[in-house]
C-alpha cells in the first residue's frame, strides 16, 4: 500500500478474493471465513491509514481448477458477505461475476435467479453491483461467456433491474476478455452506454488470459490490444466511472526490486489513458480556447474538433508566420495571448509541453493552460507537414 503511495496512486481496489486462499486448504470453512475477513478489515484498515480511496470491490471468484469444494455454493455466500462489507467499508460499488455451466438457457435462469438474490440485499445495503462480461474455455478455444456480447448484456442489466425496480445492477467491462474472444470493443461500450459503471483495463496477446500493463503485449510495432476502439467508444459514451487497471502478471513476473520503477511507471500509464479518454470532455470544460502551434498537432486538432470546438485563434514562436493563415485559424505571436479572458484556455499543440507551459507562465499568464495530443482521434488523415512545403499550408 505504501509503495501505491509513493508511486502516485491515490486510490485502489478491495479485491476479495486477494483473501480467499484459506478455502482451498485443510481448514474448517467457519475457520476460514473467519480469518478471511479479518484480513479484509486490516486491508481497508492500511488503506484508510496511508489515505488511499477504496472506491470499488471485487466479490471472490473460483476457478474449477482450484477444486474448491462446493464452490458455487462458496461463491454465493461470500458474495452477499460482500455486500455486508462493502457497505460496512462505505464502498459504493461491487463486481461480482456470473455462475458458470449448464446450457444458455438454464445458464441465464440461474444467473437471474443469483443477481436477484444479491441485488435485493444490494439495494437495503446501498451498494450498485456490477455483472462484468465472460468467456467459456471449449476444449482450449476460447469463446463467449455470460454476458460476454453487447446484446445480452444490456438485457440482462435491464431486466434485472426492472424486476428490482431500482438502477441496482450496473456493468464491469473486462477490456481483457473482449480481447481474447475477439469482440469490437467500441460497439460493446456504445452498446452499454450509461450502464457501464467501470472498466477494467489490461492487456493480453489475445490467446493467453493474462494481465498485462497496457501497451507492453507488442508485435509488430504495435499492442495487440484495440485500444483505439475502447478509447473511442469510452469518449462516446462520456464515461466517467470507474477505471481499473489490472497489470498483476506483469507485476508478479518482475523482480522485487524492480517493482517500485514499474508501479511508477504504471502510473504515468494511468495518466495518459485518463488523458486520452477525457480529451473531448477536458476542451468541452472550456467557454473559449485558442492554441500554440501552428504545425501538424494544430492540424489534426481542427480536422477533428476545428467544428465542434473552434479556437479563436493559434499561436507560434515563428515570427515568419504572425499575420498568416494556417488551417483556416490566424496566427499570432506568443505575446497577443496577454489580452485573453482569464477563463479562455491555451492548448498547447507542440511537444515541448513542459517548455512551452513555462515560457506562458513566465509571461504571467493565469489562463488555465492544457496539453493537446490526440492519439485515438476520432478519424485520421495522413497529410503531414514538410519543412520545406509549409508555405502551401499557410495563406497570406
């Protein structure tokens, strides 16, 4: 918890299951339960003492390999111990996942019959649950689970909650496991739209189910993970719940002593996805904006967002090109910038982010002043700026 801290992280998950080890054992299962949930309290207890935010729990989940004697019936009941806590704990919401086996049919009778079961002790206790998406392993090939395509799980959301008659249950997109059955995931979030309650980001190779940092699973040149599509469809629906990010096997697979650097890193990772998902939202915050720049990042801003967010003008430390015309903005010098409103913002359209924001803070500039750079753009186009070919962008 500690190392959270100091890597930057202000919040993290209660993961139930980080606990359950004690039921695969010899113990009494009263035993077990019992030492379970002390090590629960002493877990909220550290982060409650280091000032880290408990926003959202994962109720356990067994695996049929860990041969746990009547698992299902394990798993219902520390579910709705779960909901007991998380109350307790003044966490708003739980991730509990589906029941597994049978045919679809006697599948989504059971499922139903479950999520009605927590979503009655969820609604006294005030906690949202969350049903997150699945897969089934068919002789190694991996396919659909509960919930696992858009359709069924906004059904499944809807009907539950008619019958509870509240906004009980929400949803937990696994980004992880769209990967490995293959399913768009810029369809499966537009699809889920304000139900999606929280996302869990993580990467894999699309074969192995692993919980890979983000961007580290490369081939090619390039993570084989869509990115683009969860980022884009993330915009769309203006999410704004909860983000997790799952990056254990790349965590367990270091060394010690190398841990701290990659819980460091991790955190600039958390940082730019924010970054890139609130893109739209942070230039929507604004009532006026104008840029600095005027090259290929100032470009792609006003192929994308020129209509929807028009800037009053650019700016550039080129004097060669004060006056002119550039993607149909005006170009000033750095020092026309002193006549803005304070609540007009600058976006800063160069990758010099750092020498850029000094130099208008040294001007004794008090606009707010945001970075520009989007990666996940909305469409592309691949003209780009030459040295020797800008007098053909420029009028004037």
């Amino acid at each position: 918890m500690e190392r959270l801290c100091q890597s930057g992280f202000s919040e993290t998950v209660l993961d139930f299951g980080m606990f359950a080890g004690g039921f695969a054992g010899k113990k009494r299962r009263a035993e077990a339960e019992t030492h379970w949930q002390e090590w629960a309290d002493r877990y909220v207890e550290e982060a409650k003492r280091q000032g880290v935010l408990l926003g959202l729990a994962f109720a356990p989940h067994f695996e049929s390999e860990q041969k746990i004697p009547d698992s299902e019936e394990l798993e219902i009941r520390l579910a709705e111990i779960c909901i007991q806590k998380s109350a307790q704990y003044s966490i708003d919401m739980l991730v509990v996942r589906s029941l597994v086996g049978g045919s679809y049919a006697e599948n989504f009778a059971k499922n139903r019959e479950y999520f009605l079961r927590l979503g009655r002790m969820a609604q006294s206790a005030k906690v949202r649950l969350l049903v997150v998406n699945s897969y089934r392993n068919i002789n190694g090939h991996l396919v659909r689970g509960f919930c696992g395509e858009p359709a069924q799980a906004v059904a499944f959301v809807d009907e539950i909650n008619a019958a509870l008659g509240a906004e009980v249950l929400g949803f937990c997109l696994d980004a992880g496991v769209c990967n490995l059955i293959g399913i768009n995931m810029y369809d499966f979030v537009t699809a889920l739209g304000a139900c999606l309650q929280a996302v869990i980001l993580r990467e894999n190779d699309g074969v192995h189910d692993d919980s890979l940092l983000p961007f580290s699973s490369a081939h090619g040149g390039g993570s084989r993970m869509d990115w683009l599509n969860l980022i884009r469809g993330l915009r769309a629906v203006h999410f704004s719940g909860v983000a997790v990010l799952d990056f254990r096997t790349t965590l367990t697979a270091l060394s010690g002593l190398l841990r701290p650097a990659m819980l460091s890193f991790a955190h600039k990772v958390t940082e730019y996805l924010t970054w890139q998902v609130q893109m739209e939202e942070c230039l929507r915050r604004y009532p006026s904006r104008v840029l600095f720049g005027a090259g290929n990042m100032c470009r792609a801003y006003m192929k994308c967002y020129g209509e929807d967010f028009p800037p009053l003008y650019t700016c550039d430390n080129n004097p060669q090109v004060w006056g002119k015309e550039f993607c149909g903005l005006s170009v000033h010098a750095p020092e026309d910038l002193r006549s803005l409103p304070e609540d007009c913002a600058i976006f800063i359209c160069n990758v010099y982010y750092e020498e850029i924001e000094r130099q208008l803070r040294d001007m004794g500039l008090k606009n707010p002043i945001e970075r520009f750079n989007d990666e996940f753009m909305p469409s592309f186009h691949f003209e780009r700026l030459e040295s020797d070919g800008w007098k053909e962008q420029v009028k004037g």
